[in-house]
C-alpha cells in the first residue's frame, strides 16, 4: 500500500494546488512506500505569506518569550515520546539504520528543550551614550519569515537546529523538505499543533529546488534562509537571496579530515574511523572520508580496519543486527562507483571493498578503503556521501596539517594523539568548524557547529544561534524637559 502525505501550510494539511505529486521508495526493498505533494510556486508563496501574518498578527506575535519557550518543551517531548514511530517512518523512507534513527529522534528532543530554556533568556543592553540627557538601549527583535531548508540525512536533527532557535526569538518558518525521504518531517509537522504552536508559526512544504526552493529563497517577505545541503544548491540559494535582501547561512558538508598520530590509542582511533566513514553508511557531512595516518602505523591501522570493514552485516536497517544499511539514492551510487574506479584507474590501491553489495536491494554498497598514493587523486577531495575512505600516509606533523588543510572543504577534522600540546596546536591550525580529539561525531545543542570555506558559513546549534535569529533594534529616549533646539541655529 502506497501512504499519501499532505504539506503543512496555516495549521492545515493540504495537497499542490495543481495536484501535483512524487514519490518515494525504500531504499532497502526499492519499492514505492509513499506519494508527497509536488509543491508549485503558489503554494510556496501562500505558505510564506500565512508565515508573516502569524509572525506579525496572529497569537504567535503576542506570545511572551516564556510561552513560546513551553511550546518548544512540549514539541521536545512529544518528540521523545513518538521517537520509535519516527525513527521507523525515517527508516523506511532513508534507509538509515534503525536503531540509529529512533536514537537520534529522542535525542534530537534536547535541543528543544535547550532552546525552550534559551527563549526568555535573549537580552538587549544599555548603552552608556556619549549625549547629554539621552538614554540609549537595544532590544532584540524577530527577523521574520525563516526559509529552512534541509537534506534527507538528519533531518529531524537539522529540523531542530534551525526551527528550534528561530522560535525561540518569535520568528515564524517554512520548512522545506528534501526531495529524498521527506515523509518523516511530515511526521513530525503533526506535533506541531499538540505542542500548543498556533497555525501558521510552522509550515512544511515538499517539492523540488524549482520552482519551491526558488521561490521560496527569493521571496520578498523572506528575512532569512538556513540552508543545509550541496555547494550547488547552494549558489543558487545565495543567487535567489538577491531579490530578497536575506541573510543567509550556509552548511555544505566537506570531506574531513581523520589524522592518526603513531602515539594514538589505535583501537580507540580504528574504531573511531569505522564510525566516522562506515556510520549511516558514510552518509553524514561530517563524515571522516580523509584518513590521514602516520606512515610507522598506516599498515596496522588498514589491517584493523579492513578486518573490521569486511565484517560489518549489511541489511535491512530494521534489524537490531544489521550494522549497515543502504544508500539512500541512485545518483550517490553512480556517483561512488564512479569515482572509486576512477581511483583506482589514477593509482589507488582497493584495500576493501569497491562494489555494490549483495542484499534486498541494488542500494547497498560495501564497506571500501582506497589506499592512495596522493592527495592529487580526484576522490581525495570529493564528496561522496557514502561508506569510502581515502587513506593518506604521512611524516611529520606539518606535512599532516597540510594534507589535512589541502581541501577546498573545511566542515569538521578528527586528531588522534596522546600528546596533549600537539593536539592543541592540529586543532588551532587545521583549518575546520569542528574539530573532535581522541573522538568523533559528537554533537551536543550547547555546542556550535559549522564549517569554512567550501564548507559554508554561519553557524548552528549553541546559544548564540538565538541571536542569529533576531536582529538588534536601537532606541534612543530624550530625558530633557526642555524644548529641541533650532537645528538652524548651532552652537
């Protein structure tokens, strides 16, 4: 049986105003499991204006920071409470592993409650003006209507660290979907309501870049656009906010950097580096695809990790057992096999791996470690969003920092050493957003996150993205009794 979803717009579910539709398979089974609606540029545009008038009308506008705060709490524990539901529906239709989705969708409840706690605590400040009998100070105000748009990966955690903060400062938001595996956004669009946030403060669209990412990036009541996604996608967001005047910020993925000192723990950093590449099927932006390991330790690393690699149970991502799923779609696939026969033909040597897998399924791809001789390989630097390491060997510590900088990417870096002060000294000089010691992949919603350079700019998660979300508005009070002056007459 084939589910149909609607789109949120005003408080009320609703189809393409053509009628309009896609759907979506799973990607362990490949079949067709649900149809969405196909947003069109008048959806867009209505869903954008009932946004303003509940930021600017409605009860959300009335709203004191305390009450939108409880609001956030309750949509936090519904959250939790649905998290299995949730991460099931995100399973069927990502391939992502189940246990990892129902995990992460109870967690993703703290960020909720962390902005919740954050929405009476936004302050403005005296100012100690240079002007007689003037009293000066700055309170913060909502920006407006936030396009949010999201990739299918995590996107129950991108959802959070976009809608959490802009609610928390007033503002009202579009959500746009991925194309890919939107249907748990839908899910979650029905908590909305029961956590008490009036019609209108959320509206979720699905739909393609055009014309529902256009519009929705270059509409003139948009103040600002969170955009999670490809470099791409991303020119033309930053092209559309043209028309708008909106702030933007931006996070790209990368492909980060996993350094390996010969006096690290090397069980604790093999097991690391499995997480980091082989985790969600290497589909994570902050995936650790560059290992970059000390040449006295390279052979007995690879050999940990291929034993390792060539072990994990590939399967249905419902299955407690299964270790590693699927590829969420067939552009990645092609796109992997693609470049890891071109490493190959360029030098690399296959440590493991390199084909599809033999499952349910024509999306699984096997666990693959390439051995390069170079940092000039095309895959070196290449996204692939997918379960393929690129390992580089090193000498020194400056040569290490170098591989690890020679990127056009710069989203997150992992250091593994004993020695503390080296640590230190990688993560001041690795050029990165995030950068994780002796760990990989943690995520915490009182820690920022984001990246430099082909990475993006702007930052998610943490208090400060509150701030990101409003803008400082200056009042200037007259304490004098006494009349203005004359402006023609100076003195």
């Amino acid at each position: 049986m084939v589910e149909s979803y609607s789109m949120l717009i005003g408080g009320a579910w609703a189809q393409a105003s053509d009628g309009g539709t896609f759907e979506t398979f799973n990607p362990a089974t490949g079949a067709v499991w649900a149809r969405v609606p196909e947003a069109t540029a008048e959806d867009v545009d209505r869903a954008v204006q009932v946004a303003h008038a509940a930021c600017y009308e409605g009860p959300w506008a009335s709203m004191t920071a305390t009450q939108r705060g409880t609001c956030l709490r309750k949509l936090g524990d519904l959250l939790a409470d649905r998290s299995e539901a949730l991460g099931e529906i995100e399973t069927r239709d990502s391939g992502k592993m189940f246990k990892e989705t129902r995990w992460q969708a109870k967690y993703i409840a703290e960020f909720f409650y962390f902005y919740a706690g954050a929405a009476d605590k936004i302050e403005g400040k005296t100012l100690p003006i240079d002007k007689p009998d003037m009293f000066a100070f700055t309170e913060r105000e909502p920006l407006g209507v936030i396009a949010a748009i999201v990739p299918w990966n995590s996107q129950l955690f991108l959802t959070a660290v976009k809608i959490g903060p802009a609610l928390a400062a007033g503002n009202t938001v579009v959500l746009k979907t991925s194309e890919h595996a939107p249907a748990v956004i839908l899910e979650f669009g029905k908590l909305v309501a029961e956590a008490g946030i009036p019609d209108g403060v959320v509206n979720i669209l699905t739909g393609h870049g055009d014309p529902c990412g256009k519009v929705l990036t270059s509409h003139p009541l948009v103040a600002r656009v969170s955009f999670t996604g490809g470099p791409m996608a991303a020119r033309h967001v930053i092209h559309n906010s043209a028309e708008n005047f909106a702030e933007v910020s931006l996070e790209l993925g990368g492909k980060s950097p996993f350094i390996v000192f010969e006096d690290a723990d090397i069980e604790s950093a093999v097991n690391a580096s499995v997480a980091g590449i082989f985790g969600a099927s290497g589909q994570s932006c902050v995936a650790g695809s560059r290992l970059i390991v000390h040449e006295t330790v390279a052979d007995q690393f690879l050999e940990k990790m291929s034993e390792i690699a060539a072990g994990i149970r590939i399967g249905d991502p419902m299955a407690e057992e299964t270790e590693m799923g699927p590829l969420c779609t067939h552009g990645q696939l092609e796109h992997i096999e693609a470049q890891v026969k071109g490493a190959v033909s360029e030098g690399a040597r296959l440590v493991c791996g390199g084909a599809r897998a033999d499952a349910a399924s024509d999306m699984f791809f096997q666990p693959t470690i390439l051995d390069c001789p170079s940092p000039d390989l095309t895959i070196v630097d290449t996204e692939l969003f997918g379960p393929v390491l690129s390992v580089l060997r090193f000498k020194t510590e400056a040569e290490a920092l170098a591989l690890a900088n020679q990127t056009k990417h710069g989203l997150a870096a992992g250091i593994f050493t004993r020695d503390s002060a080296r640590s230190v000294r990688m993560a001041r000089n690795v050029r990165a957003g995030i950068v994780w010691v002796n760990t990989y992949r943690v995520i915490s919603p009182i820690a920022e996150f984001g990246g430099v350079k082909g990475s993006g700019y702007g930052r998610e998660s943490g208090f400060q993205a509150v701030y990101d979300y409003t803008r400082p508005k200056t009042v200037w009070v007259n304490l004098s009794d006494a009349p203005m002056a004359n402006p023609f007459q100076m003195r």
